[in-house]
C-alpha cells in the first residue's frame, strides 16, 4: 500500500532517513517507534509529499507520491487523514468550523449535512459538546482529538497518526486506540501510527517498526517485537519497564 | 534572491485572483466578510487621528505661504487636491500596511511554523485560495473605502485650522475646494489606493508563508512586510501620479 524504496533525507546538515526500505500492507496497523528526533514525524510527511526524498522514491499503491505534481498530488493526498502531532487547528475557527474545512472546502455538501457529520466525528473522540468551543479553549489532549476527527472527516482509506496518544490520560489513550482499531475492522482503513507509547504500539500495532539513526533497525509482528534481540529494540523497551514477554502479557491483561 | 521572491509572490497572486469566484460564493463569503470587517474596522481609530492632522498640517503650511499673497482661501483647493490624489491614499497605504499588513504576516507566518499550511496543504486545500484571496479581495474593496473616508476626515481638519487660523469660513473653503478638485484627482487617488491594497496583502501573506522556523521567524516576517510595502507603496505611488500628471 505504501512502500519506501531506498529514501534517504537530509535535513538541517543532518542525514535523517537513510535508505529507508520497507512495505506497509493494505489494511494493517502499521506502528513506527524510535526516540525522539529519530526522523518517524519526517517518514509520515514522506508518505503526502510534505517532503520530498533526496533520493529514492514513496509509492501509494502504484503512484509514486514522491514525484506526482498539481491535480494527480490532490488525489493521491485525498486518500489519506493526517493527524498532526500538534494537531495544528486553525485557530480563528471554531471546533466545529474546524472539523468541517475540507467538506466545506472540496465538496459540495450543505452546511448542515456537514455539521451533522462533524457532530457524528467529535461523537467518536468523544468530543460532543465541543463543537461550539475555540481551539484556544481546549487542553493539548483536547486538540489532539478535534485533530482526530478532522483526519476522519472525508473517511479516508489511509490515516497517519502523528503521536496520537501523547498529551493525553490513560483512560483517553486507549479511547483512542480503541477508535484506531475500530477503523481498521470496520473500516478496512490502513492507518501508519507514530508513538513513544509502546504500550500503545503493543496494543492496536499489526507490525512494529523501530526507527534509529536513519534506519529502521526492526519490523515484526507484537509477540516478535517484545521477544526482539536487537540491542536498541531491548532498550526501548527496558525504559518502558518492559522487561519479558510476561511482564507484558500482565500488563495486558490487567 | 529578490527575483525568486518577487516570482512566487505573483504566482501566488495570480492563484488568489483565479480563485475570487470560488471565495465570494455564498458558501465561503463569510471568510470574505470577516477579512473585510478586520481590513475595515481594526484601523480606523489611527486614520482619523492621522488623516485629521494630515489635513490639518497641509492647510497650516500651505496656507501661511498663501496668505503673504493674501490668498488663503485656496487652502480649500490646495487641501482638497493633494489629500485626494497623494496623501489619502498614501497614509491610508502606509496606516493599513503597518496595521492589518502586519497582522496578516503573523497570522500566516504562525501558521507556517505550527504545521497549519501543510496541514491545509495534506487536505488539498490551496493555501492561496483559502487564506490569500479572501485578504486580496478584503483589500481590493477596502482600501478605495478606508482612503475616502480618510480624504473626508483630512478635508475636515483643513477647514478647521482654515476656520481657526486663517480666518477662512468653512463655505469659502468648500466653495474653492470644489471649483478646483477635478472628479480625476478622486479616481486616480483611488486607483492607487486599489494598488497599494493589492500591494499589502501580496507581500503581507508572501512574508507570511516565507517565515522560518521560530518566534522569530514570524517577527522578521512581520518586520519585512511592513518595509517592503512602504517601499512599493512609495515606488508605485510616484509611478501612478507620473502616469496621469506630466
Ligand atoms: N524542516 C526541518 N528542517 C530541518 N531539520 C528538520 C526539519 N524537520 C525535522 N528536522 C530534523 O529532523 C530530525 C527528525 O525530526 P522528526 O521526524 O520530527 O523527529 P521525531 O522522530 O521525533 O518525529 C530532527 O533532528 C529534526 O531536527
Ligand atoms: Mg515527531
């Protein structure tokens, strides 16, 4: 579905993708881990062409996004929700106005069959009652939701989470994670999803890649990933406390 | 460097332009109407003061040379001409440039360094239709309006210091003014105040989307718009007053 073939970025002096090589199938849950500055925000805007490679290519099934221009760009863009780590509102319009801009923008629904599917959004990150409120209002994890629903607005087939659940309670995060894999199962949608949150990642991932220096230094399936013997992958997870696959199993379960 | 600039900045231009019918349908005016209302309303407290005393400044000077001559009733004329054809327009030009110019810069220059234009941009959303032709056309309209009120309020001052000072009653004054005052010198004045609008909002959103990284990033924006439109404005002003008077 989306495939990264030999990418390498530069940015700032600093060599941030380096030949970047892998495939993210058709209706998985594709999550990308690493520290930060490790280049996983730089990989999701790869995929809409808000970068472009130095060298190499990014393909959306047989499109290639990285060289598309004008109207086949818009197309291709349209396939995809992206959820901003900052979540980037528009901050003169409200909640609600916000949720709305690309229906109002690119179709040609009615104002109020437009609100009546942004009410049906914020419902599904529990939003309900903020569609009158102004992003300056609202907590980070708040933003982060409308930012949510924005992404969900036009039910788009592929969505990038761009750090989704940081900010946010627990309680919260996993609404979230629930919403994620609902959109998978019900949906059929491919979603990529940025997160430090490996309890997360462990959670809703289909695989999990881990982004290091450049490179990706580990794709596997949950279960491989915990038992993983690469020596970055193990720090990771040490400095999330999780040590063996039991203790994760525990955790799991609680 | 300025040649690249002053290229993406028209083809932003032309974009903004293209795009004026899909902005004033009725489902979008109200964009319009806000960027109207801000061009409008934010500014109008400054142009009476300034426009007052320009006037006021204008009548004082020319009128003391007149008076030598014992003429002090052109004033009216005198007062009339100039705000309409130059100062009107310019202190407008300068007044919504360090003003709503300004504002604007920041506005788009925020939005460029928090992720808001590449998130309009991943929606497919043309930043230039959605955020600069609703500001071109909030100043195309505005600024011909804002610089007539501005005339309005300068002619004022002028007869008051010609009433005050001079001891030029207020129907001398408008009696000369409007005997000399040609219908041109209102459309000329107008016509640059069309010009230097669409002056401030190409160069206030084109600062706007060039800003880099950083609070700072967005002040230097706004500093450079509000130089780089006084400069145009000054430049085109002058090449508009050749053009019709020579
Ligand atoms: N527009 C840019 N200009 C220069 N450097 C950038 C830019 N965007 C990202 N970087 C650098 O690239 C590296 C990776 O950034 P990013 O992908 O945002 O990290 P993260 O993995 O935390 O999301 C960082 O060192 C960052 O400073
Ligand atoms: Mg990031």
């Amino acid at each position: 579905m989306i495939r990264f073939e030999k990418v390498s970025k530069k940015l700032g002096g600093r060599v941030v993708l380096d030949e970047i090589d892998y495939e993210i199938r058709k209706n998985e849950t594709f999550v990308i881990v690493g520290a930060s500055g490790a280049g996983k925000s730089v990989s999701l805007k790869h995929m809409v062409r808000l970068l472009t490679p130095d060298s190499g290519r990014v393909m959306i099934g047989d499109d290639c996004v990285s060289e598309a221009r004008g109207q086949e760009l818009d197309r291709m863009r349209n396939r995809f929700g992206f959820l901003f780590q900052s979540a980037a509102l528009l901050q003169w319009l409200s909640v609600g106005d916000n949720v709305g801009l690309p229906l109002r923008m690119k179709t040609n629904k009615r104002i109020e069959e437009i609100d009546e599917l942004v009410r049906e959004k914020l419902e599904m990150v529990n939003l309900g009652d903020a569609f009158d409120k102004q992003p300056a209002e609202l907590s980070g994890g708040m933003r982060k939701r409308v930012g949510l629903a924005r992404a969900i607005i036009t039910d788009p087939e592929i969505i990038l989470y761009d750090e989704p659940t940081s900010g946010l309670d627990p309680v919260t995060s996993r609404t979230i994670d629930r919403l994620i894999d609902r959109l998978r199962e019900d949906l059929g949608v491919t979603s990529v999803v940025v997160t430090h949150d490996l309890h997360s990642a462990l959670a809703i991932g289909t695989r999990i890649a881990m982004l290091h220096d450049g490179k990706i230094v580990e794709v596997s399936t949950p279960e491989q990933f915990v038992k993983s013997e690469n020596e970055i992958v193990r720090g990771f997870l040490e400095a999330q406390y999780i040590t063996t696959r039991g203790e994760w199993e525990d955790s799991e379960t609680s | 460097m300025v040649c690249r600039n002053t290229g993406t900045a028209m083809l932003m231009l032309l974009e903004a332009f293209r795009d004026i019918p899909f902005m004033v349908s009725p489902k979008h005016r109200h964009d319009v109407l806000h960027q109207q209302f801000l061009t409008a309303i934010k500014s109008l407290g400054v142009i009476t003061v300034v426009g007052l005393f320009t006037g006021m400044i204008l009548a004082l000077q020319t009128g003391l040379e007149l008076r030598r001559y014992g003429q002090e009733v052109y004033i009216g004329s005198a007062v009339t001409v100039v705000m309409l054809r130059e100062m009107g327009p310019f202190m407008t030009g300068l007044i919504i440039a360090a003003s709503v110019g300004s504002a604007i810069a920041a506005q788009i220059g925020t939005m460029t360094v928090s992720e808001e234009i590449s998130a309009l941009e991943v929606m497919s959303i043309p930043p230039a239709r959605y955020l600069v032709t609703p500001r071109l056309v909030a100043m195309i309209t505005m600024m011909p309006l804002v610089t007539v009120y501005t005339n309005i309020i300068g002619v004022v001052g002028g007869a008051i210091v010609g009433q005050t000072q001079l001891g030029v009653s207020m129907t001398a004054y408008m009696d000369n003014a409007t005997q000399f005052a040609a219908n041109k010198d209102l459309y000329v004045g107008l016509l640059k105040s069309v010009l230097f609008g669409i002056i401030i909002a190409t160069v206030a959103c084109h600062q706007g989307f060039s800003a880099k990284q950083g609070a700072v990033g967005v002040g230097l924006a706004t500093r450079r718009t509000v130089v780089v439109s006084f400069l145009i404005i000054l430049t085109v002003g002058y090449m508009v007053t050749r053009l019709f008077y020579q």
